[in-house]
C-alpha cells in the first residue's frame, strides 16, 4: 500500500501550497487575517459609537500624542529589528540573530512599560472602563478594551518572540531557524500594523 | 531555506525612515486646524500608506503568491462590509445622544 500511495504521489502531486517554503507561514498568515477581523469590528465599532456621541472627548485632548507617537516609533524599529534579524540567519550571523532577537523582545517589553505607564496616568485622571469624567463613558471602554486588546497581542508576542530566541539559539539548523523566525516575525509585523491603524483611530483622529 | 532566499530583500532601512516619516506627518496634520474631514482623510490615507509599506515588506507580502495576497485582503474585505453594514444605523439616529452620568474626575490634592 505504501508503495502504491507512493507511485500515486510521483503521478499526481500534491497541491502546490501557497507557501512553498513552510505550512507553518499559512497558518499563519490564516491567522492573522482571523485576528484582523477582530479588531477590525473593534475599530468599526468604535467608529459607530462616536459617530452617534455628542460628547465624544477630542482624543488627542485626552490621551497623550507624545508618548503614543513614541511608542508607534518603538514598534516600527521593533520591527526593523526582527527583519534584521532574519538578515543575519540568511548570513548565517548567529550572534547577530540572537542580538537583534533580544532589541525585538525589548522593543516590546518597553511598548508594554510605556503602555502601563499611560493607563497608570489615564486612570489616575478619572478615566475608567465605564466612566469618563470629559463625556461619553464608552470613551474609557472602547479605549481601555482596544489597547488592552492590542497589549495583550504585544504580551503574546513578546513569549513567542522569547520561545523563538530560545529555540534559535539552541536549534543550529538554518533552514529551520529562518522558517520557525519568519513565521513569528509575520506575527510581530501583524501587532506593528495593527497599532498603526490603533494609533490612527483611537489617538489622532 | 532556497525559496524564501529566492528574492532579493528589501532596503528595510528605507521603509523604516518612510514609516517614521509618515508617523512625524500624521502627527503634524492634526494641529494646524484643517477643517476635520480633510484631517481624517489624510490620517486615513496615511495610516493605510504605513500599514500597506509594512505588510508589503516586513510581512513580504510583495514577494508571495498573489492568492496568498488575496487571504490577506480578506479582513479588508470584511471590514469595509462592516462599515457600510453599520452606516444605516448611524444615519438612522435622528440626533447624537449624550451621556447623563458622568464620572467625576478625582480632586487635585
């Protein structure tokens, strides 16, 4: 029977995969566009509740622009890093990948800091999950489960990252470190992005 | 590791003086006082702008199959369906309501 399936597959191959290199990076990328929908209706949502608000706090009033503007920084060379660090396993540059591993899971580390550090401040000043001494109360939630959503992403991403350096680090198979590293990337990149649009919609606009 | 080596990378360090430039410029739009749907436009424009340059590059979207660019695009998809579901009912609110219960902000000590 063996034999046969054999032949069978030399006849008729397998479907070409849409990532030749790894299934690991569809599942992925699968993945990924699952967590996109979800904050996708988060963020959709946001923008239905404040459209029918009459108070809805001037949010760069509210919440501080530096330190977010600084943190969206943090995270785009957080992601320059862990490009870099797929760099240096092509070169074959361990300690390099190892190095710019550990700036990825800093860049994250100080992301949370600097996030506990806003909330800390936010609440300290009246604004609550279900209260907002400035207007609309669901101005504290959507702003509290947005972020907090995204921060748990970037907590996610910092164990991942962690787990991907200590395999790295352990694993001398190339091939395999750049697979097990490119999929855990696409993941931290994901976080980067959503920022973006976090950024964009909860802070700026 | 032959295919993933198959294209050429990307200047990261370019994309990554782009994204930061766009972030100073998302920055500098929201003081100046354009009138607001200008700003939204813009911050919109360039939020996409940022969010496409990081998908294309970091994620290597530009150098995958173009099937696996549409699995991308789905949440996209999905989600302008969501707005437009959901523009009815913000229409359908004859005025904007105000929140009667406010939380009072703690005292200065």
């Amino acid at each position: 029977m063996a034999e046969a399936a054999l032949t069978h597959a030399a006849v008729e191959p397998a479907e070409s995969p849409l990532t030749p290199e790894s299934w690991g990076k569809l599942g992925m990328w699968i993945f990924l566009a699952g967590d996109a929908v979800g904050f996708g209706t988060l963020l959709g949502a946001y923008g239905a509740v404040r459209a029918s608000s009459a108070d809805w706090p001037n949010p760069y009033d509210r919440l501080g622009i530096a330190l977010t503007a600084l943190m969206t920084f943090l995270l785009i060379c957080s992601s320059v890093t862990m490009v870099k660090a797929l760099e240096a396993i092509k070169r074959g540059d361990r300690p390099a990948v190892k190095r710019f591993l550990l700036m990825t899971i800093a860049g994250g580390l100080l992301f949370l800091g600097m996030q506990a550090y806003e909330w800390t401040h936010l609440i300290t000043s009246g604004l609550k999950v279900f209260g907002n001494p400035w207007g609309a109360s669901l101005f504290g939630t959507t702003f509290f489960l947005i972020t907090g959503f995204h921060g748990l992403h970037v907590t996610g991403g910092v164990i991942y990252l962690s787990v991907v350096l200590a395999a790295v680090s352990r694993i001398h198979d190339a091939r395999y470190n750049y697979m097990i590293a490119e999929i855990a990337g696409l993941y931290w990149h994901f976080v980067d992005l959503v920022w973006i649009m976090v950024f964009t919609f909860v802070y700026l606009l | 590791m032959a295919e993933t080596a198959a294209h050429k990378d990307p200047n990261y360090m370019a994309i990554f003086w782009w994204l930061a430039a766009l972030t100073v410029i998302e920055i500098a739009v929201i003081f100046p006082g354009f009138p607001k749907l200008v700003v939204g436009t813009l911050l919109v424009a360039l939020a996409v702008s940022k969010a496409t340059l990081v998908a294309l590059y970091f994620m290597h979207l530009r150098f995958e199959t173009r099937t696996l660019g549409w699995v991308a695009l789905t949440p996209l998809a999905i989600g302008t369906l969501l707005i437009l579901v959901l523009l009815p009912d913000n229409r359908a609110v004859d005025h904007k309501t105000a929140d009667s219960v406010k939380v009072e902000a703690p005292a200065k000590h």
